[in-house]
C-alpha cells in the first residue's frame, strides 16, 4: 500500500521529515519555498490520523510512525537519509534513529521533544491532555509556545488547522504516547551528527532543556537557538531556519 506524502527536491541527500503534534505534511509554511530542491530530496509523511492519512486508523503512537516512516524511505528506495523532525516529530526521529541506525545520515531535532518522559503537573496534563477535545486548550498551547508574541489571527489559524487536519482520537492518542515513552536507553551515546535548533521565544521546549537531554544524550550534537522566533521558525523565521537547516545537512 502506498504511503501518502509530500516530496519536494529531486537531490542526492535524502532527507525524511516528521511533523508536530498540530501539523502535517502540509503544515509547514512558507519555510517550504526556500529549501534547495536541487541538493537535496525531503520527503513529508502525514502520521496516522493526519492531513492526507486524516482516514487512516491506527494505534497513533511514536513506534507506529517510525514503522511508516521506515516503510516510506523503502517505498522510495531510500537506503540512508537525514532525519528532521518538529516538536513531537523530534521525538519521532528519534524512533526511527532507534530502530534503523545505520541508515542514518543526520539528525535534525527543531524544537524537538527530547527523548525521556516529558514531565507535566497536574495544570499541564489538563491542558495537554484536554487539547483533543477543547479548542481553548490548543490555543493556549499555541500562545504558551511562541511566548505570547504571535498574532491573534496567526494563532486561530493554526488551531482552526489542527482541528481541521487531523481527527480527536489520534491528537488525543499521539499526545499521551510522546509525553509517557521513554526512548533515551535506545539511543543514547549514538555517534550520528546532530542539530538541534530552538526559537529564543520558546517558553517550553527552551535551550536549557535540550542542554539537559538533547546534548547530553548525543555526543556529535550542536544547538542553535534562533532570534526571532518561538516553537514555529516555520512560520516565524522561514529563511533563517531554511539556511541553518541545510548548512547542516551539507557539512
């Protein structure tokens, strides 16, 4: 069965790229216009329950989307290829990287989850917990994230998309699984370069926290935090995360 993406590029780098918990393959803004199609090939897979796959059923957690991902890169013929992956995509990558390690170019982590249990007191599980079926909640997750800086109109949109792209069940299901599963045995100490890159606005998944997981677990990794921005460079600050992203992947 064919897998639904989103390919852009015809380059020699291949390049597998995991979206958020509010996204898709669809949602990464104008970020898309400034990547460089002739060096390198990205590939947008739509998890279970998302965008193009809005009908596909599933068990929605991370070890399912590494198991697509993987048969995406097969169905492409991908042997090895580079990892991006956005927030929960962040940690999805690293799913992957556990389950496939040879086949692994470069990790790219952007605002990435880190691997271990995400930690939420009893506000934060409402809120993130409560965010599948209450659209106040995703918007305060929105606004928290890009530090209360971002539009009004810019913030409804994203929230309007997320309830529009994806279905209750897996935002509901996906979220519990990446807050809960602990990766960090399986991949810590792996010798793939990696670059992890965060919005200075950001006020959840901020530099100090990645210097605590990210850049403690790989030993080959770098952080970048951009100016400017906050959990969506997509959005916020296309053309620098398009240029710092690719710098990477060509070193």
């Amino acid at each position: 069965m064919s897998i639904e993406h989103r390919l852009i590029g015809t380059g020699d780098h291949k390049v597998l790229v995991l979206h958020d918990w509010f996204g898709t393959s669809a949602g990464w803004g104008p970020f898309l216009d400034y990547l460089d199609g002739a060096t390198f090939s990205y590939a947008f897979l739509d998890y279970r329950g998302y965008g193009d796959r809005k009908n596909v059923t599933g068990t929605y957690t991370l070890a399912e989307i590494a198991d697509d991902a993987l048969a995406l890169a097969d169905e492409l013929g991908w042997e090895r290829f580079s990892l991006v992956g956005h927030s929960m995509g962040g940690k999805a990558v690293q799913q992957v990287l556990a389950r496939a390690p040879l086949r692994v170019r470069r990790l790219v982590g952007l605002t990435p989850v880190p691997a271990g249990p995400y930690p939420l007191d009893s506000d934060g599980e409402e809120l993130f917990y409560g965010a599948a079926q209450d659209r106040d909640k995703r918007r305060a997750i929105v606004d928290l994230v890009t530090g209360h800086r971002a539009s009004a109109v810019w913030v409804d949109l994203m929230v309007d998309r997320s309830l529009e792209w994806s279905t209750r069940e897996a935002f509901g299901s996906y979220v519990k699984d990446w807050v809960t599963t602990d990766l960090t045995q399986q991949i810590i100490g792996r010798p793939v370069p990696v670059k992890v890159i965060v919005g200075e606005h950001d006020l959840a998944l901020t530099a100090e926290a990645m210097h605590a997981t990210w850049l403690t677990h790989y030993p080959n990794a770098e952080l970048e935090e951009l100016a400017n921005s906050g959990h969506y460079p997509m959005y916020e600050t296309p053309v620098a995360l398009a240029a710092t992203l690719e710098t990477f992947l060509r070193t």
